[in-house]
C-alpha cells in the first residue's frame, strides 16, 4: 500500500527540524513540509485556506475556530511551543508600575490581537495570582518593530465591560511604551526598545527567570502557547494516520533532546550560548528528564488552565475540555 500525502506545516522549531531534514520519518505518511515568513502565516493559511492537512496553531487561534459553526480542526498533544509568560510584561519605568497591582487603571498595549496566546496565559497568572484582572485596565492591540497585517481570518471577541482599542496599521506598541503613550504591553516578542537598552522601558518582573521558575514549583504547569492540529475529516476517518503523525513529531523531539543531551559531553561546543550545558541541567532538574512535555497526561493541568483562562476572559463562547478539542484515541497519552 502506498503512502498517504499529507502537507504539514510548522514553525522553526529545533524539536521539529528532525522531520523537515528527514531524519525522522512519520510511518506510512508522504509528507511535504511547509514554513512561513513568520509563525503567524502558517496559522493563517491554516485557518483562512486550509491550507495544510497537519499544522502549528496557535492555541487560542485553534480556540476560536471551536467557535465556528462547523469546527474544522481537532489537536494532538504536540505542544511546539512551551513557554512561561511572566517574562512577556514589559512596562513604561516612569509610569508608576512597581508591581503587578499597578497595572490596575493603566493603558496596556498587547500585540496582534486581544487575546494572543501570550496574553491570554499573562492575564490569567495576574488575575489568579495577584487580583489584577483585564477589565480593571484599558487596552491597545497592535504590531511592534513592523507593520502588522489585520489578524482577521479568526474571530476577534472584545469582552463587554472592557476598553478595548485597535491601533494603527503603522503603530509601533514598543515606541508607544518607549514614549510613554501606553504604561505596559504584554507580547509574546520582545519589543526593539527593550532589547536595545533603552531606560524607558523594563519588565515588571526582571528576574523572571526567578519568578517562572517558582511558579512552575508552585503549579507544575508549563504554559503551552502553539500546538500541532489536524483537519477533523482526517482525524475521523484516519486515525491511524494521525497516530503515526503524533509518533513521528515524539520522535523527532526525542532526537533533539538527544542531540542536545549528547553534547553535554562535549559542552555543547557546537553551540555559541555560553554556560548552556548547566542550564540544560538546572531545567532538567527544575522540570524533570522530559522537560519539554508532549501528552495529554503531563500537560493536563496547564491545558485546563489555559481553556479556563480563554473562558474566563471572554474569547471562548463556552468552557471547553480537554476531551472537546483533542483528538479522543490520544487522550489516554
């Protein structure tokens, strides 16, 4: 019996790269593998055009499309992108913001949309950690460093009760907060001003580092931003397919994490990031010998987290569970 073809999409991801270069294959599958300028053009072919059979999406970005009247995707628990988000909080130093109950009664800018998986996690740990919850401020949404394209291929729900406006095609949220023309903005990028040094702008949580590492200690969860998904009709009628298509992308994060444990031997001499070999024994220590977890049974907790959050703050017109969205023969993983 021959291959099946399917077109997957992903990001640049180095726990993916072992199947784009071929060194790991998915069994049974032809696949041809596809990219984007950046991240968020794999997410909107995917949605807009459906342009792929397997792809990257981000996680509130596959939410919304629950909204549809026909839901077109289900996900597998291959979450491409982890990433803690205190560290996504940068802040005007002259706006009077020393801790998170500051934010209260501030102008905050957040990046593409309301609600970008890196906004969504950020307002959820305010909100529960420390009582700043989104309705006690008012919002900007636009791009930083460079011209955004409208994100209108998914739906943009603006919560009642909340100031929420959209910036200008050419506005740059990074100088706004540079200047002082917004008091924060929470972005899954870091913005021009704050990487180049500039005095104006910090982070509220400077030694996030510190601060996520304690989170997870206090949580256990690892926020999950990206996810792979597939089209429902191939989840339906292949599962098959879709189980070798989960083992190929386990394997091919397999192979990177071997990669990179292998060169602790030789002090990841291959790489130009010094001191990388103590950091990857700190997180292994911190986050276990799979420090970057895929299945649902790891990431449970931080998956239930997360569609509460997107619930909670008005982008999901129902409270979703795990069992809605992910593909049911891989909820036992």
């Amino acid at each position: 019996m021959s291959n099946i073809k399917l077109d997957i999409a992903f990001w640049n991801y180095d726990r993916c790269e072992p199947l784009r270069d071929g060194s790991v294959k998915i069994n049974g599958v032809d696949a041809t593998y596809h990219n984007g300028r950046i991240v968020t053009d794999v997410f909107e072919a995917m949605v807009k055009d459906r342009a792929y059979d397997v792809s990257d999406l981000g996680f509130s970005y596959f939410l919304r499309t629950m909204d549809f009247d026909e839901p077109p995707f289900l996900a597998i628990p291959v979450f491409t992108l982890h990433m803690f988000r205190h560290s996504a909080i940068y802040i005007n130093k002259a706006s009077g913001i020393e801790k998170p109950q500051d934010l209260a009664g501030k102008r905050i800018g957040e990046l593409a949309m309301y609600g970008h998986d890196a906004g969504v996690w950020p307002k959820g740990i305010l909100s529960d950690e420390y009582g700043v919850k989104p309705e006690h401020s008012r919002w900007l949404i636009g791009g930083i460093d460079f011209p955004l394209k409208p994100i209108d291929w998914v739906p943009q729900p603006h919560p009642a009760g909340i100031e929420v406006e959209q910036a200008g095609a050419d506005a740059d949220l990074g100088e706004l907060l540079a200047k002082g023309e917004i008091d924060a903005l929470i972005s899954a990028d870091a913005p021009k001003a704050y990487l180049e040094g500039d005095p104006a702008v910090g982070r509220l949580f400077e030694n996030y580092v510190e601060v996520e590492r304690d989170y997870f200690t206090r949580t256990g969860l690892f926020p999950m931003m990206h996810q792979i998904v597939v089209r429902r009709e191939l989840a339906e009628e292949k599962p098959e397919v879709v189980r070798a298509v989960y083992k190929g992308f386990k394997d091919a994060k397999a192979a990177c994490e071997e990669k990179l444990v292998r060169g602790m031997t030789f002090n990841n001499m291959t790489t130009m990031i010094p001191w990388l070999t103590a950091l990857i024994t700190d997180n292994r220590r911190a986050l276990g010998e799979d420090w970057w977890p895929y299945g649902i049974k790891r990431n449970r907790a931080a998956l239930d987290t997360f569609l509460r959050y997107h619930f909670e703050q008005g982008l999901s017109k129902k409270r979703w569970t795990v069992e809605d969205v992910f593909v049911p023969y891989l909820l036992d993983d």
